[in-house]
C-alpha cells in the first residue's frame, strides 16, 4: 500500500458537531462534506479508487481533543468495512496509526515556538 498524504481542512464552530456528535447521526453529512471537499476518493485503508463498481461502503472517524479538536474520517470499501466489522467495528489500526501522526504533525504546526534551534 502506497503511503498518502492527509489534508486538512479548517472547519467552523458550526462544523464542531460533525466531530462530537455519534457517527450515526452525522456520518451521512461527513460523507457529504468528502465530496464536496474532493477528499473520500479511494478507500482509506486499501487505497483503492473508488467507482460505479467499488462503491464506499462504510466511514471511519477518529476525533482527538485538547486545545484544538481535530477530526479524521475516511471512506472505507465494502471489503476493509467488513474487516473492520470483524475486528470489532473499530478504526483500523493503520488509520489509526496515521492519525496520530498527523495530529502529532498538526499540533507541531500550531504550537508556539519557545526558543531557536
């Protein structure tokens, strides 16, 4: 599997609900907002593009807090959701893996700078 690159995308005080609320309720809106976004193009865990054939079957989200609250969601195809289904329908491990490097990297990013290197 080919390593990608995650995207951010700054949400909004109205957006915070699509972080906090159960996946249930809002999982549709956060589908909504990939496309919109042009992101959710290939599945999230085995890299596989999306099409009139292999259709996105189920969605993954990870929602870390703290002074920011970031929020990471992936489409999944129909084979790694029923994986994932299997190994107790949560995050895959690699996802998760990647989420946190990216959230190491953004925080990184924001954090006040305390001194030269």
């Amino acid at each position: 599997m080919k390593s990608k690159k995650l995207e951010y995308v700054r949400g909004t005080v109205s957006t915070l609900h699509l972080a906090l609320a159960p996946l249930k309720e809002v999982g549709e809106q956060i589908a909504v907002d990939m496309e919109v976004e042009h992101t959710g193009k290939q599945c999230g865990v085995c890299g596989r593009p999306f099409n009139i054939v292999r259709k996105w079957q189920g969605l993954a989200r990870l929602t870390y807090g703290g002074d920011i609250v970031v929020l990471f969601s992936w489409k999944l195809c129909r084979k790694c959701t029923r994986e994932a289904q299997k190994c107790g329908n949560g995050v895959p491990n690699s996802l998760r893996i990647e989420a946190e490097k990216a959230c190491k990297e953004l925080l990184l990013a924001v954090s006040d700078t305390k001194g030269t290197a």
